[in-house]
C-alpha cells in the first residue's frame, strides 16, 4: 500500500470518527433507544436507566440555551450541563413537560450536557443552541 493510500484511509478514519460524535455513559435501556447529534438529543422507550451524556468546548461568556420536551409515564428524567470539575451549571426535570433555560458559562473549558433517568418510561426530545459573545 502506498504511502497515499495511508493517510488516505487514516483522513478517511478521523473524518468518521468526527462525525460519529462523542457519546458516552452507564446506562439501560428496555425496547427504545436515546440517540446524540450535534445540538440536541432524543430518546423513546420503555426503560431508562442511568445515564448518557456528550462533552462540549465552550469558551467563557457564551450562553447556551437548553430546551427539553419530556412525556413521562413513570420514572424520572434529568438534563444537566457540568462544568470539568463535574459541578451543574444548569439541571432540568421531567416534573414539567416542557422547559427552556439559558446558562451563561463562566470559565473556558470542556462542560458535558448529561441525560440521566430512573427508571423513565416515555420520551423526551432535548435541542440546545450555543450563542455567542456579544
């Protein structure tokens, strides 16, 4: 193989990894699936246990916007933006169906926006928009 065709492939690898996302967690899930992409998160089953969650670089004196669309038949469901040091900067829950909060990051670092249920039968539909310094 050429030395080409090598970094070829390996341009091709890294570019599908890219896209593929970072989506991490400890979770289960019974007859459903929650599903990551780049500004938002989604997911409809019978059973969510646990956690999943995905990291983002944000820069100090950004704002982001949460908005969460939650049906619930039992259990619980909880939206949290964490700081590197694991501290929340902004949390939601299932106790309403529908909620929008902003949260305006204070330091330059990598936060994780984290989906977690107990026990959560329904589904939920989670969009985020980051904004911009002025």
């Amino acid at each position: 193989m050429t030395k080409l065709k090598k970094v070829a492939i390996i341009i091709l690898v890294s570019y599908i990894l890219l896209l593929a996302g970072c989506t991490y967690g400890s979770y289960k899930i019974i007859m459903g699936e929650v599903d990551f992409s780049k500004d938002g998160a989604s997911g409809s089953y019978e059973e969510f246990s646990g956690y999943k969650a995905t990291s983002l670089k944000l820069e100090e004196g950004v704002s982001i916007n949460l908005n969460l669309k939650v049906k619930t038949d039992t259990g619980s469901l909880a939206v949290e933006i964490l700081d590197d040091a694991d501290n929340v900067v902004l949390k939601l829950n299932s106790d309403r169906e529908e909620q929008e909060e902003e949260a305006v990051i204070k330091s330059t670092g990598k936060y994780k926006i984290k989906v977690a249920g107990d026990k959560h039968k329904g589904e939920f539909k989670l969009a985020w928009k980051i904004n911009k310094k002025s």
